[in-house]
C-alpha cells in the first residue's frame, strides 16, 4: 500500500479536480493539504480536511464512512425491504424510496440512506430527474455505485 501527501499545488489540483468532477463546492482553505492511500492498483482514497474521497477509473465519489463528505450531496431515503438488495449492489428502485431531496438533471450523484437511523448505505447517479423521479411509481431512479460492504469499503478497512 503506498501513502504520501501531496504537495501544495498538487492538492490545489486535485480539490480542483474533485469539485469538477462531482459538482459540488468544496469551501476549502487555500493551505488545505491532500493525503492520499493506495491500497490496490487503480484505487485511491483521498483525504481532505475530514472528508474522503475515492478515485478510481477517473472518477471521484464521496466515501460512505465520511459524513462531512456527504453532506454535500442530496439524498434519498429507502425503506427496510430495498436495504439488502442495495448492500448486495442493485440499483435504487423507484417503489422502495420513500422520500428525497430535489437533485436536479439526471446523472447527480445522490446519496442512499436507511429510513430507521438516517444512516448512508450507498452512492448513486441519478437515471432519471427528480422531476421525472416524482411520477414514477416503478422502475430504477438511481445507479449504485458504492455501497456497505462493496470493495472501497473493505478497501478503506485495510487503511
């Protein structure tokens, strides 16, 4: 496993990078410092501030242990019966979600999140609007991309 810190100009670059990639603003110190941790080829956590990022194939998504990075993105609620379906990777089903905050076009990253504890359980991209999400009584409104239990997160355990 490799870790370094990178230097000044390099994290500057990567929050950059981060912020492109996902959409979001980050509201950074210009002297924040990024550290990074590979544990397997091609995966990368990134660590800013006390948030956590995952790269992997070029592209960036928020790590389900970091709720400062969460935070950052809407949400969906589900109900009981989809969780294990989603901790074993299926896409979020338009009848198990309850409720969810308004994340625009398709193709945003939206946070999955129990309906008991309010805990996050996975990371999607929406498939659909959240308009088009509203009126939809069936069919998959988000794609799973991170879940408990998946590689990152016994990844990020080895860390």
């Amino acid at each position: 496993m490799k870790r370094w810190v990178q230097s000044r100009r390099e994290s500057l670059d990567t929050i950059e990078r981060i912020q492109t990639s996902l959409g979001v603003a980050l509201d950074l110190q210009k002297s924040a410092q990024a550290s990074c941790e590979e544990p397997e080829e091609g995966v990368v956590f990134v660590h800013l501030d006390g948030m956590v990022f995952v790269h992997s194939k070029e592209a960036y998504l928020p790590f389900l242990g970091s709720p400062d990075a969460l935070k950052l993105f809407p949400s969906a609620t589900v109900d009981e019966g989809a969780i294990r379906f989603l901790l074993n990777g299926a896409d979020v089903m338009r009848p198990g979600v309850r409720s969810f905050d308004e994340w625009g076009g398709q193709g945003r990253l939206v946070v999955v999140k129990e309906e008991k504890k309010g805990r996050a359980i996975a990371v999607g991209t929406s498939t659909v609007s959240s308009d088009e999400a509203r009126k939809m009584t069936k069919g998959s409104c988000l794609r799973n991309l991170h879940h408990v239990g998946d590689r990152y997160w016994t990844l990020f355990k080895q860390v």
